[in-house]
C-alpha cells in the first residue's frame, strides 16, 4: 500500500512540473500574478488591524484601542 501510495505521489509530482518557455515569462512576471499583487496595501491594512486590534497574537505591536472605523 506504501509503494503503491508513493509511486502515485511521485507520479503526480512529476506530472505537475512544466517548463516555462522564454517567450511565456513575460506573462508570469506580471503584477497580477504574484501572490501579493499590492504587498503595500496589505501591510498598511495589517498595521492598521493590529493597532486597532489589543490581541494581535502575531503582531509586532498592538494597541488598545476599541476597534472603531
């Protein structure tokens, strides 16, 4: 069962690998595409959260603050 589960793991990696062609990375490199298209944006609203917020767990700094807009 283990071999059988491993062969199927490594087939499907294997499967799932593709080369990129030169001519294809222009669309790859576009903004859009990334995981984070606006990482400013995204660190300006968690600062904003973790200080509006008293338990940021994850946070560098946290604020007392009553959680109001």
């Amino acid at each position: 069962m283990k071999l059988l589960f491993t062969l199927f793991l490594l087939t499907s990696i294997c499967c799932g690998c593709a080369e990129v062609k030169p001519w294809e990375r222009g669309i790859l490199a576009k903004p859009h595409m990334a995981p984070d298209p606006h990482p400013l944006q995204s660190e300006l609203r968690g600062h904003t959260y973790s200080s509006r917020e008293a338990g940021g767990a994850g946070a560098t700094g946290s604020g007392g603050g009553c959680g109001c807009y």
